[in-house]
C-alpha cells in the first residue's frame, strides 16, 4: 500500500476545508468500493454522493510526486472532497481489492507521455543549429523555418526595445514629479495633488512599470491615511515608500539603458528583471543558474499578508534547507479580482522532499518555487541538523541584517535561524540571550501578527532555554533600533511554531 501522511493531503487540499470534508467521508465510512493496481500506481474508490449514482474517484500515481485525480461529481473544487476522502482511505490503509487499470487511464497516460516527449523534442530542435543544411548537405524545409524563427526573433527583440524605452520614459516622468513633491514637501500632497498622483500611478501601469507604481500607490496611501487621522507615523512611512520609489527610479534607468545600449535580451540574476515587469519561468530561473537538486526543506512558519497597493493577499511560507540552513520563502500573490480563481495555500506541518528548486535572484531570504514535492514527516535527524546549522552568534547576525536592511529596495523583515541560551523578560522587554551574553529585543513587526505574546503561552518553560529561534530581523523606527520577530522554535523534540 503506498503510504501517504496527512500532511501531503492537506498539501494537495485546494483548502482546509475540502480536506476536512474529504476526512469526514472516509470516517463515516462513504465508500463501498476501494480497488488498487497491482504495480500500486492507481487508486480507485466507489463513494456513495448525494445523487442517485456513486462518484467514481481515482488517483494516478504514475508521477509519485504529481498525481493526477479525477472523479464524477459535479464540484469544480481540485482535488474535490472525494478524491482527498480516497486519500485518506489510503493513509488509513483500508482494504483495497486488486483491479486492472482501466483502459481509458493508460491511453490518458500515453497522451500525456506523447505531449511531454514532443515537448522534449521541441526544446531540443530549438537549441540545434538552424543553418539551412540537412544531413546530406543540400537545403532543405530546416532553411526557410531557421529564417522564419530568426525573423521572429528578431521582431520579438525589437518589440522589447521599444518596451524598455517607453518604460525609461516613464521613469523620467516619475523622477519629474518626484522633484515636484520633494520641492513642495509632503505636507502638499493633498486634495487636487493627491488626484494627480494617483493619475500618475495610472500612467506607471501603462508604462510597464509595476514596481515603481506599487511603491506610488503605497505613498498615495500613506498620505490619504494622515489626512484622515492627522498620525505622524503615517508622515514617516510616506518618507520611506518616497525614499525607495527614488532609488528604485535611479537603479531601474541604469539598469534599462544598459539593457538597451547593449542589446542584451532576456532576463537576468538582477531582482529589477521582476520589478520591471518580467515573469520568471521555472525553466529560465534553471538557465540562469539559480536551480538545487534534491533539496529537503521544512517549513517553519506561515502566515496571510494583505497588500493594498498591491490589491492581492500573499500567502507566505518560511522554509529552512535542512542541508545548509537558508532561510527561503515560498511566495502565492492571490489579486482580489481574481480570488476564485487562484488556490490559496495553507500551512504545510511537514518537511518537503524536492527534486528541483529554485530560487529567485536577491539577497537575504529569497524566493523559492518548485513544481512538484513529496511532503513527508519533520524527523529527528530534520530537527537536529536544523539546530546544528543555527547562527550562535546574536551579534554577527545583527551585523549582516544591518547592511541589508539599509538597502532601501531591500524587504523589510531579514529571517534566521539563531541559537539561544534563553528568553526571559528584562526591564527593556523580552529578550533573547546568546551563548556570548549578546541581546537583542524581541518585538512584533508593524501590524502583524503578534507572537511575542504566544512565548508566555508555552506549556513548558525549558522551551524558552537552550533551544533555536527561527526571528525575522526588522528596525523599529518608534524604538530606532533593530529587533527580532519570533516565528518558530526549533526544539529536539519537536517544532514549536509562533506563527502558522
């Protein structure tokens, strides 16, 4: 029987309630028939619904780490209740019959096999030589189709030029205005000048410049804020999105002049690719180097961000590579407009066994995807190697948050694992004591979620000595000073996790 864990389905869930329902059918005992392949790569289950016909659900395990479900219900959910009730049949290790695999599941496989092999295949012709000679040396149909795909080529070429110079365009029209608002002061931003800046974050969009017009509209924001509650701190985020949409401007035209001056095409290791616009494919990241194989990674936290420039929630997972101990960080934007459309993502209580991962281009905790994981349990030797691999030093670790938080373009919120000797409460507050004596102040970064407060709610007080803190580094501008954001504890026996 192939073993499955609780965790991989509600990593599969499309949200934790489908895979509560999926587990109240398997425990009211919902099906009347459970049938597997003999080579155990096919599942199938007859689940009684709430039609006059059963459901027909199975799992295609020909890809372990991708499988493939479907089922006869009429729900548009992926995977439904039923295909994850019959994953939970599986993990409960129920009875299965042996049965052949049908005949329409293998032709869907050969399909499939086929698209992927043409697939294969395209790739490979589109890095051979297309010089218009054939084997035996005349010119053949390889000529006019090498001549086709270098005219498109080069048109495609072209039309990203023109792309890069509208942008710098845009750019000096940003820069223009910006010199306006500094010279008037922000205190002038307000009644018809904030209308011209919203009006200005408009024609950012339209100029291809979606990283500059997030930090415009969260400075538009700011400003609508103070002006409906008059509170100063609202003036001082202002100044900070107004210092990083300068330096975004300055970095953004060195980076596209370049681009154009050279003729370079294509993206690039700078983090500019994206706030430029660009996608990153899983295949591009690959080519430009940023590829770990066999990677085991656990999560250690979880939590649920609203962005209101953005106009998207962002569900954020912090990862530790069990082999070398960085701190990546699984980003899934969800736009409001499009919230039906776009799975949200949940906490995943498991380590994840991955073949391919890759991270994006940046500093600090950067952004890691990958397409397919096997998620299994968190094990003593996951935990052990994790604590081996923590910094022991609170103020080497400050150090390099410093010069990376100083970076204006930088996020603001620098995560690492860091041994402790204890936590305990000082005069100053909570605070977090190295092996060294060092300190450092626990606190709460601004308007999330407070889990400081949940070190006081542990069971156990040994929890809070001679253990490892998974803290995100952040400056306080109230306190003006750095300070350390508790997310998990990474304990020998277990993980104990601040926020989920």
């Amino acid at each position: 029987m192939r073993q499955i864990t609780e965790a991989q389905i509600l990593a599969l869930a499309p949200n934790p309630a489908a895979a509560g329902n999926g587990k109240k059918i398997s425990q009211k005992g919902g099906f009347v028939r459970l049938e597997r392949s003999a080579d155990e790569s096919f599942y199938l289950g007859e689940c009684q619904g709430s039609g006059k016909s059963n459901y027909i659900t199975t799992a295609d395990f020909i890809e372990p780490d991708a499988p493939v479900f479907r089922c006869s219900c009429p729900s548009r959910q992926f995977p439904c209740k039923h295909s994850l009730a019959l994953l939970y049949e599986m993990m409960a290790q129920k009875a299965f019959q042996t049965c052949e695999i049908p005949e329409d599941i293998l032709k869907k496989r050969e399909k499939k096999q086929a698209k992927a092999a043409k697939s294969r295949e395209a790739e490979a012709e589109g890095g051979q030589d297309n010089s218009g000679e054939n084997a035996a040396g005349g010119e053949g149909v390889s000529k006019e189709g090498g001549a086709k795909g270098k005219k498109a080529s080069s048109a495609g070429k072209a039309a990203r030029t023109r792309k890069r110079k509208k942008q710098l365009e845009g750019l000096d029209l940003a820069e223009r205005m910006l010199g306006e608002l500094m010279a008037a002061g922000l205190g002038a931003m307000g009644g018809t000048a904030l209308a011209s800046y919203r009006q200005l974050s408009k024609q950012l969009g339209d100029y291809y410049l979606p990283g500059p017009q997030r930090i415009l509209n969260r400075l538009i924001l700011e400003m609508e804020a103070s002006q409906k509650d008059q509170e100063e701190f609202h003036y001082d985020n202002a100044l900070e999105e107004l210092e990083k949409l300068r330096a975004l401007i300055k970095k953004s035209r060195l980076y596209l002049r370049e681009k154009v001056e050279n003729g370079e095409d294509g993206p690039d290791n700078s983090p500019l690719y994206e706030e430029l616009g660009g996608v990153w494919r899983l295949s591009e990241l690959e080519e430009a180097g940023n590829c770990s194989r066999d990677v085991r990674l656990v999560q250690l936290s979880f939590h649920v961000e609203y962005d209101e420039a953005r106009r998207e929630y962002i569900d954020i997972g912090c990862w530790a590579d069990v082999s070398s101990g960085e701190i990546s960080l699984t980003c899934n934007y969800r736009p409001v407009k499009a919230l039906k459309y776009v799975k949200s993502e949940d906490s995943i209580f498991g380590a994840a066994q991955v073949g391919a991962a890759m991270r994006y281009p940046g500093e600090g905790n950067r952004r890691i995807r990958w397409d397919h994981a096997a998620i299994t349990q968190v094990t003593k030797e996951d935990r052990r190697a994790l604590r081996a691999l923590a910094s022991r030093s609170v103020a080497a670790e400050a150090k390099a948050a410093k010069n990376l938080l100083k970076d204006a373009l930088a996020d603001p919120v620098y995560y690492r694992l860091i041994a402790f000797e204890r936590i305990g409460r000082t005069d100053a507050g909570l605070v977090l004591q190295d092996e060294k004596k060092d300190t450092i102040l626990l606190g709460d970064f601004l308007e999330k979620e407070r889990t400081t407060d949940r070190l006081a709610l542990l069971p156990d007080g040994r929890f809070l000595e001679g253990q490892v803190l998974l803290g995100g580094f952040y400056y306080d501008r109230k306190a003006r000073r750095l300070m350390l954001w508790p997310h998990s504890i990474v304990a020998e026996e277990g993980i104990i996790r601040l926020l989920y």
